[in-house]
C-alpha cells in the first residue's frame, strides 16, 4: 500500500480529477494549501504599496492506493496536472504501514477498496 501525495496548481484539478476517473481511481482527499518553491512568487501594487506575494496558492491531493494502482495514479496525475511550466507540482509515493477502514474495522489492502 502506498499513500500518495501530490501538490498541483489549482487550476488543473479538474483534468487532474478526470484522468483519476479514467484510471479508475476514485478515492482521494483534497486540500487547499500555500507553498513555494521554484517560482519563489511574485511582486504585487495595491493601493500604490508593493506587496511580495511568496506563498503560491495550491491543490494537495492525498490518495491511498494498492500496489497495482500506484503507477496508473502517478500517470493520470501527470496527464491532468502537467503544462510544461515551472509549478507544475510535485507527486510524492510514501509507504503505508497500515489502513483501517473505521465502519468495518478492515485491515489492509480491503480497507483501501
């Protein structure tokens, strides 16, 4: 089992959400976040003040799947998030010890689903 974490830009969650429905992967939580990295952000004028703008507004997507769903998740995230350009986020694959599915106390690979 392996949870997988991706931060992507905002924008491109919904292709990112219809490349996971086409690989079957239905599951996933969604978090709106801040970060920078590359980008380092950008300079802004309001009200004639100049206001450095460094945390970039983000989409986190949390997904926990079983092994033979790893690579699919990790493509289909790539086909609906990537533009080519510096931001388009990161995919990282963790190891995940343990699942439980609280309604059923399921363990492992069938608590995933």
């Amino acid at each position: 089992m392996k949870l997988i974490v991706a931060m992507i830009q905002p924008h491109k969650l919904p292709d990112v959400k219809k490349a996971l429905f086409q690989a079957d992967v239905h599951k996933m939580t969604v978090s709106n976040i801040l970060g920078c990295g590359q980008q380092k952000g950008y300079t802004e004028t309001y009200r004639g003040v100049i206001h450095e703008i460094n945390l970039l507004k983000k989409v986190k997507l949390e997904i926990a799947v079983n092994e033979k769903f790893v690579q699919p998740t990790i493509d289909a995230i790539i086909r609906g998030a990537k533009t080519g350009k510096i931001g388009d986020g990161k995919i990282f694959v963790i190891d995940l010890p343990e699942c439980i599915r609280i309604r059923t106390g399921e363990k492992g690979s069938e608590a995933i689903g």
